[in-house]
C-alpha cells in the first residue's frame, strides 16, 4: 500500500462535496439504447463483459465531480494524476506512488477508449483534465440529461457501498435505478436488454437484496397459457436513501438552500 498523508476517502468526499448537489445523473443510455434501436445493451455492458470494476466505479465518480459547465459548455473537473489515483483507489493496492498512477492512467485510457471522456494536461502543475462525453458512448459532446436518465445518491460513497460491492451487483443497481419501481427484470432477457448473461444478473440482484440496496417481493400473477393459470413473479424495489421518493425530497431541500441540483 502506498503511504500517503490524506485517507483516501477523504479524497471521494472532497470531490462530492465540490460537486455541490446530493446526486449524480446518468443518462439511461449508459445503461441501455432506447427503444427501436437496432441492439439495446449500451457502453455500461462493456464493462461488465470486461470485468471492468474499477474502471465503472472511476466513471461514476467522475461523472459526479463535473457539477457544472464552464463558459465553453465544457463539463470537466481538473486534479493532479496522484489525486485520480488516490480517489480511484488505486493507492490502496499499489506499492508506490508511480504505480498507483500508472493504475489511474490506465483507467482513464480504458474510459477514454470507450467514448466517455477526453483526457489532457492543463495549467502549470500539469493536472490531468477529464471531460465528459455523452453518456452512450458514442464520443459526442456532454449533455446534461434532462429526460430518460437515473439519479445515482452520493449516499452509494458516503455510506461506502463502492467498497465491497461486486460488478453484477453495480451493473444490476443502475438498471434497477433506470427502471420504474417496482420492476419485474425477468433475467432471461437480460442478454438482449443490457448485454450480459442471466446468471450474472441474478448474482447481482441477490448481492443488492443481501446489502439493503433493493427489496424483491413475489407476487402471484395470471398466466393463463400455463398449467395452473398463475405464475409467480419477483418484484423488485429500491430501497431508501436511494428510492425516488427520498431523493426527490433531498432535491427540493437543496434546492431551497440555493445549490444545484
């Protein structure tokens, strides 16, 4: 591990604490191409068929830190590569300084890669400048999302679920974010809508019920070309901080206190 002065979440609460608002938005085209497309699964699938974990969690903590865009319509944040590396925690498992960087460049490389950010230096310290592109990947300008996206609390840092979490169990809790609660997810379908395996989608959802993230409720519902006439079904719901209803109450505070939101 690397010795540094400062814990590294210490590092993540800075970077949210500048982003001034109590959620970070994500287009649902991160998480699936809308209807009517020719293939649904989006950039999120190519993370999870990578195996990409670190890289995922670094995105959405990226895409918390730009809060606003500056006078070009630019939306960035600007820190030192040391900085990247320790908010990553790419610090934690690296035996030096260098090699935590060079574990935060690659990172940034792969993200680069994938059409969701623009990488340079800037200023005389030399920070790494990381720049939104659109959401889905396609490497086009940054949007803020004003329909067809997910709000992702700052409570999934400030409570440390980024910690342990698994990569199907993320990738399960976005989809379950961008879906209407409460959602049904049959995992059969999982390959054709996101992208990645049934089982993987069902590793995830158990994951999300054992660390409170979700709730799953079995109803009983017609199926009338079966041999009973009824079906069992899961329902799943998300639970609070992270719930619509929470959040929506959250925004209007912080909207009354005069932050965005």
């Amino acid at each position: 591990m690397v010795e540094e002065q400062i814990d590294w979440r210490k590092t993540v609460e800075a970077i949210l604490e500048n982003a001034n608002r109590p959620f970070v938005p994500i287009s649902k085209s991160f998480i699936q191409q809308p209807r009517g497309s020719k293939e649904r699964s989006s950039v999120l699938s190519q993370f999870v068929t990578n195996g990409d974990l670190r890289g995922l969690k670094a995105y959405l903590l990226i895409a918390a830190s730009a809060s606003s865009p500056d006078t070009d319509n630019e939306w960035y944040t600007s820190l030192p590569l040391q900085t990247w590396a320790r908010a990553f925690g790419c610090s934690e498992t690296a035996g030096s300084i260098a090699t935590a960087k060079a574990a935060a460049t690659r990172i940034l490389l792969r993200l680069q890669q994938r059409g969701l950010i623009e990488k340079s230096r800037c200023g005389k310290e030399r920070k790494i400048k990381i720049k939104l592109l659109a959401q889905d990947g396609s490497g086009e300008e940054y949007q803020r999302p004003a329909s067809r996206y997910i709000r992702l609390s700052h409570d999934f840092w400030k409570s440390r679920f980024d910690e342990d979490i698994s990569l199907p169990a993320l990738a399960m809790f976005l989809v379950v974010l961008g879906e209407r609660t409460p959602c049904e997810l049959p995992t059969e379908h999982m390959p054709e809508w996101y992208g990645w395996s049934a089982d993987t989608a069902e590793r995830g959802l158990r994951e999300l019920q054992r660390i409170g993230l979700i709730r799953k409720e079995q109803h009983l519902k017609d199926a009338p070309l079966s041999p009973t006439g009824i079906t069992t079904v899961n329902e799943y719901y998300v639970c609070p901080p992270f719930d619509k209803q929470t959040l929506d109450s959250r925004r209007h505070t912080h909207e009354t206190k005069g932050g965005e939101a």
